[in-house]
C-alpha cells in the first residue's frame, strides 16, 4: 500500500518537471450533468496527459540511486512520459513499442532524445525485451502502472484537486491497470475520507469493475474499446487492493457514450481529449453517477489524439 506521505514526498520531487494544470468548468456541462463539474485539465500537461507525474516520481528516484539507463514498454503516454523525464534528466531512455507503433508517436519518443526498439504486438512481447534492456546495461525497467513510485507519482493530481477546489463531494477517476485512480484515491481518502472516488471503465473493458465485484483479480479475454488508454485486461496486483480498499464504485459507459462525451467537449468547451478521458465526462452526462447537486471533479487524464483520427471518435 502507498501512503499519503509517499505521495506528498513525490509531489515535492516532481515539481520542477509537471504543470499544475487548471480545474476547467462549463455552465452546459453542468446542466447536462445535474452536478458542478470542473475537469482536472492533464491533457494540458507536459508530454500531453498525467504520466509524467509517475514517470518523472520513479525516474527522479532511480537517478539518485545511480541510474544512467531507462527502458519502459509503451507505444503511448507512459512512453512519451519516461522519454521526456529522461531527457530532462540527462540519462538514456530505450522505449519498446510494437511492430505497429504509428510513426507520430515513435516521432514523439524520438523528439525526447530516447532511441525506440519495435518488438511484437502485445504488452506480454514488449514488457519482457525492455526488462532484458535494461539488465543488460545495469539499467531500470519504469513500469506503466504496478509500482510504489509511480501510484504515488499519479497520487500528486489528488492533493492538487483537494488544494484547488473546497467542499468537493466526489473524484470521478479513469481506469486502466489502476494506478492513476490508486494514487488519487490514497491522496482523497487519506485527507477526507467523506470524498466520494468513483472510478470509470468501458462495457468492454470492465476487468477492474467484474474483480471488484469478485474480490479477486479477474482478468477479461481482451478489448477492441475506442478508449485505447484503458485496454488493460486485469488491474495490476499492486493497485487492486488499494482500488478495495478506497474506491466507492466503478461505473461503466458504452462506446456512443464515449463518442458523445468527446464531441460535446470538442464543440463545447473547444478541447481536444482522449476517449479514455472521455469516459469520465460521459460517466457524469449520463446518469451514472449516484448523486445531483454535488461538485465534482472528473480526471481528465490525457489529450494525446491522432489528429486525422479524430474524425472517427466524432458523435455523428
């Protein structure tokens, strides 16, 4: 288990390397809603979404211990993430992507001075070639999600939220292996435990929501979800116990709800944000939440889209 005071050590290593991102509003958004609801802006952070707060939390840390070398396993934002601390840093990054990373992204990692490796097309193809990478030369393996530095590093937008906004009622989370809500949820709980976190998956890719009923780790065949971020199939062995031990509930939404929260945010309120961000509007637009009248604040956990592939995540 993480601790409130591993997340604020992480908060004060971090700070040279994050934005404090805004809490943004829209009127519409809120009658739509039936609650106040004030988006946690990450997609506007370094690197485009909230990984760099864990990365830049484990990475600072293997630095001091005398790391020279980092490898991770990610074709998205975790891999921009360590790309981007490692620069910073002035140390070696190494990040294995899949066979069919596409070039925008791989011309992301690159711009951060990290060297990219292609193997495979499956976390279970990638994870291990970056492990042997980094033992090879001495290195450290940065995991996406299911480590200590990182949960607490995603913790820090928890204590961000609670030091922005007064009286809130409820965080409204996006999950995927479980560490951005593990953290966030250490940080709200551990303060005021009378904030409710509620926690959002896809349909169809609800491996955290069928454990959580289950009380055990229960892994899903797989997702084709628009929500890419979330394409997990089992939460991580780490985070699990601690989504037990502090989240209220986990709702789920379907892919046109997704859709419609993206394209309402895009006109709307004129941002560009992940489906997996979008979850956690269409949680809040379509009733899925327990309660009206509250303020809450929804996770908006990254903003990284393919441009001409926007036009497919549009409601039509």
């Amino acid at each position: 288990m993480i601790t409130k005071e591993m997340i604020e050590q992480a908060e004060r290593r971090i700070a040279p390397y994050i934005h404090r991102t805004p809490l943004l509003t829209s009127l519409q958004l809120n009658e739509r809603c039936g609650n106040a609801i004030y988006l946690k802006a990450e997609h506007l952070q370094k690197t485009g979404a909230f990984k760099i707060r864990g990365a830049a939390n484990k990475v600072t840390e293997a630095v001091a211990q005398g790391a020279r070398y980092v490898t991770a396993a990610s074709s998205g934002n975790h891999g921009q993430a360590v790309a981007y601390i490692a620069n910073a840093l002035q140390i070696e990054a190494k990040i294995v992507v899949p066979e069919d990373a596409s070039l925008c992204k791989i011309e992301a990692i690159e711009g951060y001075n990290s060297s990219v490796e292609k193997c495979g097309y499956l976390s279970s193809d990638r994870i291990p070639r970056a492990k042997v990478l980094a033992n090879k030369r001495q290195g450290v393996f940065i995991p996406p999600y299911d480590d200590p530095l990182i949960m607490a590093g995603q913790g820090t937008i928890g204590l961000e939220i609670l030091s922005q906004l007064e009286d809130v009622d409820a965080v409204v989370v996006p999950i995927g292996g479980g560490g951005l809500i593990s953290g966030i949820a250490t940080a709200i709980k551990e303060s005021n435990p009378a904030i409710r976190v509620i926690g959002v998956e896809p349909e169809t890719a609800n491996d955290t929501y069928l454990s959580l009923a289950k009380g055990e780790i229960t892994p899903i065949a797989g997702t084709t979800t628009i929500a890419d971020g979330l394409r997990t199939i089992q939460p991580g062995d780490l985070t699990f116990p601690v989504v037990q031990k502090y989240v209220d509930e986990i709702v789920l939404v379907s892919e046109d709800e997704i859709k419609e929260a993206f394209t309402f945010v895009l006109e709307r309120m004129k941002q560009l944000i992940e489906p997996s961000s979008a979850t956690v509007v269409a949680a809040c637009m379509f009733n899925k939440l327990p309660f009206t009248n509250k303020r809450v604040v929804a996770v908006i956990s990254g903003g990284n889209v393919d441009v001409a592939d926007s036009i497919n995540l549009i409601k039509k």
